[in-house]
C-alpha cells in the first residue's frame, strides 16, 4: 500500500508537470538551472528596479544651460542628477544617497550618434545594470539639412554603441529616449523677443535659423529636419526591439507637449531644471513598466 501510494503520487507530479509545461505557465523570462542542476529557475528578463545607473548621449543629458549660461550642470540631469531641485532617475530608483554613489554621466555636450559607441564603452566600466540613452538632436541640428547624419549613418552608429555594450555586458538594461521634437521647441520659443535672438548666435539653425520667416524655402526646410528626426526614433525603435533587455520610450518624449516654462531660459532650446524634471517622469514610467 505504501509503495502504491508512493507510485501515485509520482505519477500525479508527472502528470502536473507536463500539463503545466503545455499550458505555458513557466513564464516568459529567462531559464537558469538551479543548485544541482535539478530544476529550471526563471527570472525576469526585465528588472524594473535596477540597483546602478549610467547614461550617455549629448547636452541635455548633461544639463546643459539648466543652472548657468553655457555650462553643463550634471546635477540636474534628467538622467543621473542628484540636486535636491528635481528628482532624476536615478534619485528615483535608488534614492538620493545611493545615486551619487551609483550613478555615472558620460553623456557630451554636442554629441552625436557616430560619438556613442565610445560612450558606452565607458559606461561599461562600471558594469551597471541600467543604461539611459538620449542622442540625435545633434545629428539634426546642422548648419544645414544636407549637413545632418542620413538615417543609414545613424542606424550604423546606434547598432555599433548596442553591439559595443552588449560585448562588455550582456544582460545590462538599456533606455532608450526618443529625439525631442524640434519643430515644437521652434514653434514655442519663437514667441520669445529673446529666445530669437539667441538662436542667432547659431543654435540649431537647420530648424531654428530665421525663426519668423514662413516662406516656403523656410518651412520646406523645417520639414525636412522634423522628418528626419521621426526617421532616427523610428530607428531607435526598429534596432531597440532587436534587444529584449532594451526599452525604446515609444515616442514619449517626441509626443510630450512642453511649453517654454520647460526650456531653459538662457537658451531657449536645452530643457530648464522643470524640462529635465518631466524627462525623468517619462523615463521612469518605461522603466518600471511592467510591460514595454
């Protein structure tokens, strides 16, 4: 009796395990052996709270004129800041105290897509399990439309920075910002006397450059530079999805509706500490997502 009630129990185990198996129930994340090798252990693909922070990109990663006039100001990062003034990623997934010890900004100002790779090689030093990424503006914002990064160029430089980490670190997480929409900041800056005059000193002028001419050279132009930038986030995103650790922001900060209130006041073109507030919202709003 014993031994038949052992046989039946070891039977119903099988059973169990082959229903479950069918039904898909052992998750979609990845399958490690545990200790001994006797049975599979899943584990999330996707960590919505990772313990480290690095980012790369350009000037708005780097805070650039948020605190002074043409100066980077890190401390208020969207990205890795840990002023008291905003609270940046990083602030929001370990916590002030823990960010400054780690989180690291290798972002630079006037950076461009081809400047990337080289960027994440740096990040990679740290080995940190979260990589923010925001880059592209540069690659658009040129003396002229013929003078901005052609989208199979772009698309080679973002797959080249993700083939670079990815050989350092594996299984590192990767954020991916969209391009903001420049069109917008041309459309909400304008209607500052100052702002104009600032961007006569050579601030993006592929869209920026006689802000109130509205001829059709003019707007002919914008268009083509506000084209161009849809066609790098949709790279972002085509060459993002390849990677199952990497989460594209689908568009968010492209989409988002700012108002001069979140442009610097020295510029009128990087995002003001309340710019760089609102990017860190969008941004972790993707990464602790449970689903892309």
């Amino acid at each position: 009796m014993r031994y038949r009630r052992r046989h039946s129990r070891a039977l119903l185990a099988v059973v169990l395990t082959a229903v479950l198996g069918a039904a898909g129930c052992g998750g979609s994340g990845d399958k490690s052996p545990a200790p001994g090798g006797t049975k599979a252990r899943t584990v999330p693909v996707w960590n919505r709270s990772p313990a480290s922070v690095a980012a790369v990109g350009d000037s708005i990663t780097r805070g650039f004129d948020a605190c002074t006039v043409l100066s980077d100001c890190p401390e208020v990062s969207w990205a890795t800041g840990t002023s008291t003034d905003l609270d940046s990623l990083a602030v929001r997934l370990l916590g002030r105290t823990e960010a400054t010890e780690s989180s690291w900004n290798y972002a630079v100002t006037g950076a461009r897509m081809r400047d990337l790779a080289d960027q994440m090689k740096q990040a990679a030093t740290h080995a940190p399990e979260l990589v923010t990424v925001m880059i592209g503006a540069n690659d658009a914002c040129r003396a002229t439309t013929s003078a901005m990064t052609s989208v199979t160029r772009f698309r080679a430089g973002f797959e080249e920075a993700m083939a670079t980490l990815r050989k350092a670190l594996p299984k590192t997480q990767v954020y991916v910002a969209s391009v903001p929409n420049l069109k917008r900041l041309w459309s909400q800056g304008r209607t500052n006397p100052l702002g104009k005059q600032v961007w006569k000193l050579g601030i993006c002028p592929s869209m920026l450059g006689d802000a109130d001419d509205l001829d059709t050279a003019a707007t002919v132009r914008r268009d083509t530079v506000q084209r161009r930038v849809e066609d790098y986030n949709k790279v972002l995103a085509e060459v993002c999805a390849k990677d199952r650790r990497c989460r594209f922001d689908g568009g968010a900060v492209f989409d988002y509706d700012f108002t001069t209130e979140q442009l610097s006041h020295w510029d009128w073109f990087h995002p003001s500490t309340d710019g760089q507030q609102r990017l860190a919202a969008i941004a972790y709003r993707t990464v602790t997502s449970r689903t892309p």
